[in-house]
C-alpha cells in the first residue's frame, strides 16, 4: 500500500476536525499548519508544524520538498492570504488542493444586519452618539476604532490584545467559543449592549452571538466575507472527506494503470 501525504491549512475547528477523520485512513499521511498566532492552541489529532510558509512561493517549496500529494485548505473564511497562496501554490507545485468553504451565515426576517468592508465603515455606521459596543474581532481590526473613543466596549478574543487598546472605556473579555446562545443572550443583555460589530464566520460555534441579537433586536455590523480562489470545495468536513476520498481512490487507480 502507498502512502499518501496530505497537509491541511489550519486554524480553524473544521481543520481539527477534518485530521483526526483524514487520520483515520492507513493510507494517508497527515500533517496540520497553523499560523502560529494563538498562544495556547488546542490540542490537534496530528503532527502540527506552525508559522507562515514566505508566500505562495515558500508553500509551494514545502509541498514539494515534503513530497505532499494533497492539500487541504481549510482556514478561516477571513484568511484570505493563505487561502489566495495556496490555489496558487497547488498550480506551482501541481499539487491537488480541496478546500473547505464554510458557509456564510444568512440574514433572516427582521434581522439588523449592517454590511462593511472594513472596521472604519463599521466606526462610521457606530456614529457620534455614545454607545455600548460588542467587537468580536481579532486584534489586526480593532485598531480603527480607537478613533471613536465615545463609545463603551466590551471586546472578546481569543489571545489578550496586547498592548491595551487607546479607548477610556473598554472592557476585555478572554474566551474561545463554541458560545451558546443563552451565554450570549446574558452578556448582551448584562453590559446593556446596543449594537455587535464582527465577522460573518458562518458555523454554529460563534452563532450564539447572531440569534441572541436577533432576539434581543440588536443590529450587527457584519464584515463582508472577502473572495476566495475558486478551487475544488465542500462545505463541510464530511464533504471535504468525501472528496478527499474520491481524490485517493483515483490516484489508487492510477497507479494501477486503470
Ligand atoms: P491571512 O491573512 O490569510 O494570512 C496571513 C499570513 O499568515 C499568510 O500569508 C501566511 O504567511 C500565514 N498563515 C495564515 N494561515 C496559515 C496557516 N494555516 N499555516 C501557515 N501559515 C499561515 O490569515 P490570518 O492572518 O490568520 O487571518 C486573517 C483573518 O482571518 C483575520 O481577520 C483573523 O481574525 C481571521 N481568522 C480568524 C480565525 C478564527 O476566528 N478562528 C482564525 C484564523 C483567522 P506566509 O505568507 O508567510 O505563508
């Protein structure tokens, strides 16, 4: 039996997910990327190596001095760099890539969605008038809204935001989801929070936030999910495990001239 080598693009639960079903298969071979932000990571199902590549030119090297047979981007729908490397450093190194797209959350009936491109529109679409303010965004876009200290946060992430941010109000919440609804439900209703600024992450760990403001009526100011390379997809880990399958079940067949 041949083995095959397969490296996921991480950092997300799907990723985590998706190596421990891959890892499974006697036949595959599987390591795990991570950017190497998190402090803490949790713990993964296989070999991890950390830290960025150099572009889509130092992926492309790795897969090839790796001898990696398939790549699995399966980072986080905002992580547009890597996933723009990797389409372009399966092309260089012909190496087949599969990536995992997590669906966008969808705006239901009544629901106060705000789209952006960035965090300066959403600082915009905050105004002049004081308010109380949920940012569930990660550090790289928090720095915009140092321009409009009026307003009273209450700001969650992963990693502290080190060093503080320049807002005389600001409450700093250290947690990683999967957040419930009842949860969110009670600290929005607890730090009286008017409106929720983050991302369309799509996938129910981070959702809790969407319904309890939906619920409370509370409008979300949403990032708008930025383009992604249009590569072989699922939506899902087991899509993407299926499709991982039929990729090894032909190169199987290949090899036996068939
Ligand atoms: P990015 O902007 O697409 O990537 C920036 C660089 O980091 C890449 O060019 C690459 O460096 C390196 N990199 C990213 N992912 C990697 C991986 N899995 N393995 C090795 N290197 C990797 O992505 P990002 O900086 O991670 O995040 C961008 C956005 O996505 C942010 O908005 C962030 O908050 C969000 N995000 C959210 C979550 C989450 O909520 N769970 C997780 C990840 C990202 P080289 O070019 O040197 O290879």
């Amino acid at each position: 039996m041949s083995i095959h080598r397969v490296l996921i693009l991480g950092g997300t639960t799907e990723a985590r997910e998706l190596a421990g079903v891959l890892a499974e298969r006697s036949e595959l071979e599987v390591g795990l990327s991570l950017a190497g932000r998190t402090a803490a990571p949790v713990r993964q199902p296989v070999p991890v190596r950390s830290g960025g590549f150099g572009g889509a030119e130092g992926l492309a090297a790795y897969l090839t001095s790796e001898g990696i047979d398939l790549l699995i981007d399966a980072t986080h729908p905002y992580a547009a760099h890597i996933s723009a490397n990797a389409a372009a450093a399966s092309d260089r190194a012909g190496v087949p890539i599969i990536a995992l797209r997590r669906p966008a959350w969808q705006a239901g009936h009544g629901d106060r969605w705000h789209q952006v491109d960035d965090a300066r529109q959403a600082v915009d679409i905050l105004g002049a008038a004081r308010k109380h303010v949920f940012l569930a965004l990660g550090r790289q876009e928090l720095l915009p809204f140092e321009a409009a200290p009026q307003h009273a946060y209450v700001i969650r992430s992963v990693d502290p935001i080190e060093p503080g941010l320049s807002l005389p109000d600001a409450t700093y919440i250290l947690a990683r989801g999967p957040f419930s609804e009842a949860a969110e439900t009670e600290l929005l209703k607890k730090n009286a929070i008017e409106a929720i600024v983050c991302k369309n992450s799509g996938g129910a760990a981070t959702y809790g936030k969407i319904a309890a403001a939906s619920r409370l009526n509370i409008p979300v100011i949403m990032f708008r999910r930025p383009d992604l390379p249009d590569v072989p997809s699922g939506a899902s880990v087991a899509e993407v495990a299926g499709l991982a399958g039929h990729w090894l079940d032909s190169a199987a067949r290949r090899k036996r001239g068939v």
